[in-house]
C-alpha cells in the first residue's frame, strides 16, 4: 500500500478483509474506495490455488474441496461439519515424501512445499464453504472451530511454512483461531518434534506410530530407518516433559498386519514402559481403520478386530478411542487424498 501511495490502514483493512471476511478478490472488498478496489481486481492476486470441484457427502456436511496449484499439481482440503464444531483438514504439501504403504498420498510422491499462503488460503476456502453449510443445515457452525493439519504431506518436512501459516490463522487479529484448536499429524520426524516443544504457541501433536515393532513400522513406513520407535518415544517424552500437553498416538488398523491381539499387548507395553518414560496421563491412541487406496494389498481390520484392539488397550490401561469416518465414498477420509474426483 505504500508503494501504491495509500496510507498504511489500508494494509490493515486488506489484511481484515482477507482473513476476516474470506475476500476473493479486490472487488469483494466493499470497504474500500472504488479506484483502489479496482486496482486491487486488476494487479493484486488473492488466490493461488485454483479451485476445480467441491464434493459432497455426509447431506453435505462433509466436503472435499479439490484444489490445483498453477502447474495442476493437486491440493485437497476436507471440511467437516458437526453440530458442535465445523473441522478443516488441511494440506501443507502437494503430494507427500514419505511414502507409507497404507496412504494414497504418498503414491503421489513429493509435488510441492506449499508456502504459507497456500495453506492459509485453504482454510479461506474452507472458511466460505463452511457458510453455505451453515445455510443448508440450520445450527451448525458458521465458522471454522478446528484445524487439523491431517491431509497431504507431512507439516514438519515443509516446517517454517507450516508454522507460519499456523501463527497467521492464530492472529487475533485475522482468522483468530485459537492455538488449542489447531493439531498437527506428524509421521514422526524427531526434529519436529523438538522443534514444536519450543514453540510459544500450544497447538495438539498426533504421532503416527501405526506399530508397536520397528520391523512392523519399516514395512508400513519408510522413515522408521531413519527415525526407529525408541527415538520417536524419546523426543515425545521430551515434548511432554516441556509441554505437559497431551499428545494421541494415531495407530491405523490393518487385517493381519498390525492388528493383532499380541501387537496390541506390545503396543500397551511399549507406551508404559519405564525406559521410554511417558507420562501415562499424557497420552492415548486413536485407532483408524484402515480406509481403502486403490491397488493397496492390504485389508481394513473388521469391526471385531478393531473392538478388540481397543479393549486389549483399554483393559491395560490406556486410553484408546476409535477414529469416527467422515467422507470416505468422496476419497475425502484419512490416507485418501490423491488428487482425485472421489
Ligand atoms: N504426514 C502426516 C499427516 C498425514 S495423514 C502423518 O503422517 O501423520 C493423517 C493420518 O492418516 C496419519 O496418521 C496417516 O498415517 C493416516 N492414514 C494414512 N493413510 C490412511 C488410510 N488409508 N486409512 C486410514 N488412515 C490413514
């Protein structure tokens, strides 16, 4: 705004048009004086993303926006919408590096980093669609309550962007979302991990863990070579240590891989045990049933089987809760983001 001549207000205006009221472009910025609105519609871009379809399931109270980055690499973006709480899941990579077997994102393989505003410019698409849910389905959030970085690509491999697009929608004086409403789903990069410990905003850690052996965990996940169980456990000791924060260990549920009773006792015995150090009150799991990727040979645990894992863990004392399904017949679900039109 300066380099236009305009006084520095202006900047702030924008900047609450963009973040408050969602603003496409110059033109829906009706605050503004009429010359400047049309200067901003014809030089300044508000969007990088392109959106292409917006899917619906759930009566609509699940939606998956279909985004393209300007080469048509994809970017996909969930919102969900419940009676007490309207959810987005977000992407912070276009496709994803660290191919896990079970995921159809990682097929994908690395696209792109999105910067900040790319991330950032999701939740305002997910910010408007969130309003037209709100029309169609009378007392239901109008407004996004959480974030959940849990679509494509892994956050703490594009770290600085990420986190700058968390203190952007943090800012009270933008999107204002509250630091306790964001969490983050890492595949378990132990640098990240350290890093977020640090951080001055609280925002919720979820774990991928997925196995209790390393042998189990390298066969589903690549970067366990890199970064094996005990020295994920040792960074979420130090996280809870400095955070005393809560953290959940995500654990999807494969048919005879990683399902079976005795992986569950092992798993109950990892979390507890005293060379690992973790403050039991300060964790529990989250079963995912598998959701299907195509040409994956792999199998969803039956109903049985995932009741069952939960009881061996409850029984043992750890908190253990079971991932509710929202969007898979949209390929909108957790591991289904591939780009695709569902
Ligand atoms: N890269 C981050 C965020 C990705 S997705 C991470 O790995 O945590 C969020 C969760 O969905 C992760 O726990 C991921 O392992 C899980 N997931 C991946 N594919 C899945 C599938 N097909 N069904 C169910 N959950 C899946």
């Amino acid at each position: 705004m300066a380099s236009w001549g305009q006084p520095a207000f202006r900047a702030r205006q924008i900047y609450r048009q963009l973040q408050v009221n969602h603003a496409g472009g110059g033109a829906e910025m009706t605050d503004l004086p009429k010359a400047l609105r049309e200067r901003l519609e014809a030089e300044a871009r508000v969007r990088t993303l392109r959106e292409v379809t917006v899917l619906r399931a759930d009566q609509g109270l699940t939606r998956k926006i279909l985004l393209q980055l300007p080469d048509g690499s994809p970017v996909e973006t969930v919102l969900m919408v419940y009676p007490d709480r309207a959810t987005v899941c977000v992407s912070s990579q276009s496709g994803c590096p660290m191919r896990c077997t079970f995921c159809a994102t990682g097929k994908l393989g690395h696209l792109h980093d999105l910067t900040a505003g790319q991330i950032v410019e999701q939740v305002m698409w997910a910010a408007r669609e969130v309003k037209a849910v709100a029309a169609e389905h009378p007392g239901h959030p109008d407004r996004v309550t959480n974030l959940v970085f849990m679509g494509m690509g892994e956050p703490f491999n594009n770290y600085a962007n990420w986190w700058a697009s968390v203190e952007r929608l943090h800012d009270p004086q933008g999107f204002n979302l509250g630091a306790r409403n964001f969490t983050v789903s890492t595949v378990g990069l132990v640098p990240g991990i350290r890093r977020l410990a640090t951080e001055p905003l609280p925002v919720n850690l979820a774990i991928s863990l997925h196995a209790p052996d390393d042998e189990t965990r390298a066969k589903m996940m690549p970067v366990n070579r890199r970064y094996p169980i005990a020295d994920l456990l040792a960074a979420v000791r130090d996280y809870l240590e400095q955070t005393r924060r809560r953290v959940s260990f995500e654990y999807v549920l494969l048919q005879e891989e990683n399902d079976r009773p005795e992986q569950a006792r092992l798993l109950t015995e990892v979390l507890r045990d005293p060379a690992h150090a973790l403050p039991p009150q300060l964790f529990h799991v989250n079963l995912i049933p598998w959701n299907p990727v195509p040409g994956a040979p792999l199998a969803r645990s039956h109903r049985e089987r995932v009741r069952a894992f939960q009881k061996a863990l409850r029984d043992r004392h750890v908190p253990c809760t079971v991932r509710v399904e929202r969007g898979t017949d949209i390929a909108a679900a957790c591991g289904q983001l591939a780009g695709t039109a569902g």
